[in-house]
C-alpha cells in the first residue's frame, strides 16, 4: 500500500485510507493473509460473511426505514418534529422530481425518493465517527448508477422505442455536424453511470480521507490546536458535501430520466 | 532490473501528482458556475429559486471532470 507509515518515530503516522478497508464482522484478519497465489486465503473476506459494509448499508436501510414508515405513524395534522422531517424531504424530493422530469416523470418518484434518502442516510451515517461509510466504495455506488443507467435506457427503448435515438442525432444541428455530434453524445451518454457513480464515491472518500489526514497531524503538539480545528472545520464541510451529494445524485437521475421520457433536443 | 522497479514507482507518484492538475481545471468550472450563479441572481434575485436545480447540475457536470483526474490518482496510487 502506498500509505505505509511515513516518519513513524515522530509519531506522525498517516493511514488515511485504512477506514475504508472492508473486513469481516464477525472474525478478525490478520494483515497479509489473503494470497490467492500462495495459497493463502484465511485473511479474504467470504461471499457469504457479513462484513461492515452489509452493517452499514442495513442501518441505513433501517434509518431510513424508521423515519419514513416510524416516523411517520402517527399521521398527526399537527406533525411531530419527525414527522415534518418526513414530510419536507418527501415534499422536496417530489418537487424536484416535478420540476427537472415533468409531470410524467412521477410515476417513477418511489424509486428516486429511494435513492435519495438511502443515499443521504449512507453519507450521513459514515459521518459518524468509528462508523463505516459505505457511499465512499465505487461498488455500492456503481450499483446505484449503474441501475439508474440501465433503468433509464430501457424505459428509453420502451417508451419511444426507436425514437429515443433521437437522443444522439441532433435534428437541430446541421447535417455535416451530426455525425460528429453524435459520436460525442454517444460517449457522453456512456460515461454517464461512470461519473455518476465515481461523483458520489470519489467526494465521500476524498472527504473522510483529509479528515484522516489531520488526524494525524493532531500528534504533534505544537500544531494540534490548529489541526483539530481543522477536522471541525472539514467534519462541517463534509456534513454539507453528504447532503449535497445526496441531491446532486438525485437530480442527475431526474435529468436521465427526463432525457429517456422526451428524447430530442 | 532493481531499477526498473524503481522508477515505475517513481512514475507512479509523478502520475498521481500530474494527476491532481486537474482538479484545477475542475476548481475554475464550479467556481464558474457559482459565480454566474451569484451574479446572475444579484440582478434578478426573484428568478434565483428557480435555478438553483440549474445550478447544481451545472456544478455536477463542471466537477465530474476534477473526479475524474482524482480517480486516475487513485489508480496510479493503489491499482497500478
């Protein structure tokens, strides 16, 4: 790993990205045991073994679960703290849906409204500290995208069925310009679920990461102070960034899903 | 051979760092947008909350291409 320990006599030792290594609940791994080549595969972590990231992915699941189902039980005219919570997000989310995808666009709000709030609760939950964020692994997300990506060209084909290439020749542009814009909103239209996926990932890892990183300088003495100011400062920008990111993934589902529902320029 | 060894290593922390210029570029977009943001709404502040949807997605697009030099770092660090 390219994060050894540098320096490690003066107590400055940098790991900031051991947290998102993923281990096994319920049984402990000895550093180096897993080596498919020599054989060695007691350290590797089992298809079928929970690990921190199934915790963490369930809890969200289960926040989620309590604050939407739970919270919302009561149905007071007057609502509870909780309740309103439920309602605004709900409120906001519908909106958006309203808004970027048109009204047609809201037969298909019960599977953004549950991106949306996974994926807030996932960010919000790996804030926690000693927790795990499971958002920062390009595998959690690339499955969201990836469904989002497949989802949206199929419902494409579906609903316009060849019409939907319209998507790629552009009718306003002029015809020696459409070969060439379509090569370019093809790759576009590919690298979609790439950014869509990396966007979430790579902001939560890069976040928790410096948080990490001044960790390590809260050792030496003498800049201590200035380096946990540091991680409060961060934390705060990071709580912002999870909530952020949370709506920017959303919102770029309503956008796909605009583009599948009304092809064309 | 050693040396071989040695400089793939050496160009791998190069190409990470070369790597991280790009986020510049990535810097300059959202700050961009922001800032046509900002200002385009100090003129006409009524139609701001109607753009804000606009604005985020602008700034999503402008900083999925700094992810993008981020993630080639992070390949040249950990996967190459």
């Amino acid at each position: 790993m390219a994060t050894e320990a540098q320096g490690e006599g003066s107590g400055l030792v940098f790991h900031p990205m051991d947290q998102f290594i993923v281990k096994p609940l319920f049984r402990d791994i000895a550093p180096g045991s897993c080596d498919a080549a020599a054989g060695l595969t007691d350290g590797c972590v089992r298809w079928y073994e929970p690990t921190n990231v199934t915790l963490w992915l369930a809890l969200s699941a289960l926040v989620v679960f309590a604050l939407f189902v739970l919270g919302t039980r009561g149905r007071a005219l007057i609502p509870s703290r909780v309740q309103s919570v439920a309602e605004l997000t709900y409120g906001m989310v519908h909106k958006m849906v309203e808004d970027v995808s048109g009204k047609d666009g809201l037969r298909y709000f019960p599977y953004v409204f549950t991106l949306f709030c996974f994926i807030l609760f996932a960010n919000l939950l790996g804030l926690i500290p000693k927790s795990f964020s499971t958002t920062s692994h390009i595998a959690v997300t690339a499955v969201l995208a990836l469904f989002v990506f497949l989802g949206v060209t199929i419902l494409g084909f579906v609903l316009n069925g060849t019409h939907f290439l319209n998507l790629f020749w552009v009718k306003s542009a002029p015809l020696a310009l459409r070969p060439v814009l379509a090569i370019i909103e093809l790759i576009s239209y590919f690298v979609r679920p790439v950014s869509h996926s990396i966007r979430l990932a790579g902001n939560i890892m890069a976040g928790h990461a410096v948080i990490k990183v001044f960790a390590a300088f809260a050792a030496i003495l003498a800049i201590a102070p200035i380096s946990i100011l540091a991680i409060v400062g961060m934390y705060g920008l990071e709580v912002l960034v999870a909530v952020i990111q949370a709506y920017v993934f959303t919102i770029l589902t309503c956008v796909y899903l605009k583009d599948a529902l009304h092809p064309g320029h | 051979m050693e040396n071989v060894a040695t400089y793939a290593e050496l160009g791998k922390y190069l190409g990470a760092g070369l790597a991280c210029i790009g986020m510049a570029g990535a810097a300059m977009g959202v700050g961009n947008v922001a800032g046509n943001y900002l200002s385009g709404a100090l003129r006409n502040p009524s139609a701001a909350a109607s753009q804000t949807a606009t604005l985020f997605i602008g700034m999503a697009f402008a900083e999925a291409l700094g992810i993008f030099s981020f993630l080639v770092a992070l390949l040249l660090l950990f996967a190459a």
